[in-house]
C-alpha cells in the first residue's frame, strides 16, 4: 500500500511538472469530444493542493457536501464565513477527523481540521481555521529502484476570517490563507528537477443573505450564501516558472430552516459548485507559442477565473458539466438529536463522484458530535468509500 501511494504522489506531480498535451481526443460531427474509441472524452479540471476542497465537516459530509447555506457553525470557515456573523453562540471550537484511503487498508493518512470562531459584539465575528493533511510514510526509492530517505508528505493550510453584518439580514466575510505543500520535497523529479516545498496564499469572500420567513402554523428562516474561494497565487514545486493553480471555487447555496413546532426542525439544503481553473485544452491547437506547455496552465490566476467559464472545448454545454450538485436534510429533535442524509453528483466527463451520504448528530449542553458515512454509486473509488467520518464542536455562552 505505501508503494502505491508513493506511485500516486509521482504520477501527481509529474502530472503538474510536465502536463502533457492531450492528442487522444478529437471533435466528432456533432461537435463533442470523443475518445478513439468513440466514447465521451474524459476532461476533469485538475488542480494543485485539492485538499483544499475535501469537506471534513461530518454534518455536511452527511449531508451530500453541501454546507454553503447551513446556519454557522465553526466549520463555516470551509464553506462560508460570512455566516459567522449570524452564529448564535459568543464562541464555538470544532475538531474533526477524517480517515482516507482506509479501503484500501492505510491506516496513516488522513486529514485534520480544527476551526473555531469569536463573536467580538453583535456586528463582527473572527474565525480560525488549521486542515492539516497526512499522507503517512512512504519509502522513496531512486531511478534505479534503490531505497531512499523515507518521507511524510503532509499538507496545510491555515486560515483568519473576519465576518461583519452589513445590515440586520446581510453579512459578508474575507478569509485569508497560508498554504503549505510538502509532496516529496529533496526527491527528484521525472527529468532531473528537484521537488520543493510549495508555499502560496489565497483568500476567501463570502456573503449571506437571511431571509426570514412567517408560516401560517410554523416559523423558518431562508439562507442563501455565495462564496468565492482559494482566489490566490499560483503553486509550484519546483524552480520551473510553469506554476499551477489552486482550486478557486465559486459556490452559490440556499438552505430552508423549518420549525414545525416546539421540539422539531427540519431543514432542506442545496450547493452548487464550479471550480474557476481553466480546462485543459483538447482537441486543437494547445501550445500556441511552442514551448511544450499547454496554454491553459500559463495564464495567470485571474485571467484563469475568468477564462474558466468559457474555455471548454464543447463550449457552454461542457460548463454545465462543469457544475457540480450536492442535495441535503437535517432533522432535529428537541436540538439534541438529529438525522440527515444527502446526495453529491458530478459529471460522469468531469470526475464522475456520485454518492449518497448518512449521519447523525447529537448534541448536550455545550457538546456536539457528528457522524457522516458514505456509499457511492458509481465504480469510480472515493476515498471516503464506507467511511465513518466525525466532528466534535464546544460552543459556548449563547450571545
């Protein structure tokens, strides 16, 4: 098992160094690509450090990843942080653990978030946030197969928020992030470069919307959320001047809070997401100025978020593959127990990540517990394949 993760950290950053250039798929008469088989050209926007976009939070992942809309929590710091400035509680501090890859029997790797936030009055809040990726122990080995140095890959990214109501029912937010990358550093590379660390910054800005909403024999409250995230510097891990992007999204979510009476709520929620990194070229010209580069990974970081929603080769149809669904609902009993479930849907061109997920939640006092698992769909392997992943919150005096 280690030896293939240390494959799939080489075909990783080989991928990023060298990015070759895709010939294999070619427009057929109707304008679509296909591979020389006929079939659908696979043509997944990939990014630099997507841990970035792993959702540790065991209420959403229970929920189908959506998490944009959902009232604040400390794991607001991943989806929106503007929602902190909402938070019904003076302080909370959430700790989550994630297993990864544990189907495949690694017992090492996984990842860690820990965030919490502060409510200075009524207008403004500041969030923290640490994701800190492990990818276990791996035996380097040289050109020739021989054992190096062994290594621990780990990744992680730490994040500020600030969160401030810019009316009673409107809030916006501005995250800034560190992000720390350390694949293989002093190995060598595919082609005689030495791999480095790599360093980058990025920042998040986030609004949402409350809109609360009188029913004839209950009381609810809507949310609507919009969130552009990891809008930063380029990464590399080398001294080559080709660097890659960060996975920038751009997510829009609503979610419908519903107190049927004094000891139910139930509550409907839904993301949509799209990464703003331009899409690899195929099936043309891709290397316009012939330095073995393909165009698409030499534009800089802003002119990538916007080429992005105009640059698939299949024009505004392979956009909308681009996006990306997550459906979810949450019971609650009394605010002590609750019962949730929800779907995630990518498309089958674009990564193909179906799944639907379960969890629980219990909360007492001060304390919190989430569970999430997920059950894919599809044959394409997740990492979270039969998972049980779990959060622990604290929040404390109600404000």
């Amino acid at each position: 098992m280690k030896q293939f993760l240390y494959s799939f950290l080489v075909v990783c950053i080989s991928t990023l160094l060298y990015s070759p250039l895709l010939g294999q798929c070619t427009f057929d008469k109707n304008g679509n690509l296909v591979d020389l088989s006929g079939r659908p050209c696979v043509n997944t926007v990939t990014t630099a450090v997507p841990f970035l976009r792993i959702v540790s939070d065991a209420r959403s992942g229970a929920m189908g990843n959506v998490g944009i809309g959902l009232s604040a929590d400390p794991n607001a710091m991943h989806f929106n942080a503007s929602k902190l400035a909402f938070a019904e509680e003076k302080m909370g501090i959430s700790a989550t653990y994630t297993p990864w890859l544990r189907a495949l029997g690694l017992n090492d790797v996984y990842l860690a978030y820990l965030t919490g936030f502060y409510k200075i009055d009524d207008l403004q809040s500041l969030g923290v946030g640490l994701r800190y990726f492990s990818l276990g122990t791996i035996q380097f080995t040289d050109e020739n197969g021989q054992a190096l140095v062994p290594g621990r890959p780990n990744e992680f990214e730490i994040a500020i928020a600030y969160s401030r109501k810019l009316s009673d029912n409107f809030s916006a937010a501005l995250t800034g992030k560190f992000i720390f990358s350390n694949l293989a550093a002093g190995q060598i590379a595919p082609g005689g470069e030495e791999i480095e660390v790599g360093l980058a910054g990025a920042a998040d800005l986030s609004f949402t919307w409350l809109i609360p909403i009188e029913m004839q024999r209950s009381s609810s409250n809507f949310r609507l959320g919009l969130a552009l995230t990891n809008i930063g510097s380029k990464i590399t891990y080398t001294r080559s001047t080709v660097k890659d992007f960060l996975p920038a999204n751009i997510g829009l979510g609503a979610a419908w809070d519903i107190d049927l009476n004094e000891f139910n709520r139930i509550t409907f929620a839904a993301d949509i997401n799209k990464l703003m990194v331009p899409t690899p070229c195929q099936g043309g010209n891709c290397d316009l100025n012939n330095n073995s580069v393909s165009d698409h990974k030499e534009q800089s970081p802003i002119s990538g978020i916007f080429s992005s929603f105009g640059d698939a080769p299949e024009g505004f149809r392979e956009e909308l593959k681009e996006l990306m669904y997550s459906f979810g609902v949450e019971y609650w009993y009394d605010q002590q127990f609750a019962v949730r479930a929800g779907y995630f849907n990518e498309h089958a061109q674009k990564g193909n990540r179906k799944f639907f997920t379960v969890g629980l939640g219990l909360k007492y006092n001060v304390f919190g517990l989430n569970f999430s698992y997920l059950i894919p769909t599809t044959n394409q392997r997740n990492p979270l394949d039969n998972t049980l992943r779990f959060s622990l919150l604290f929040n404390f005096e109600e404000s």
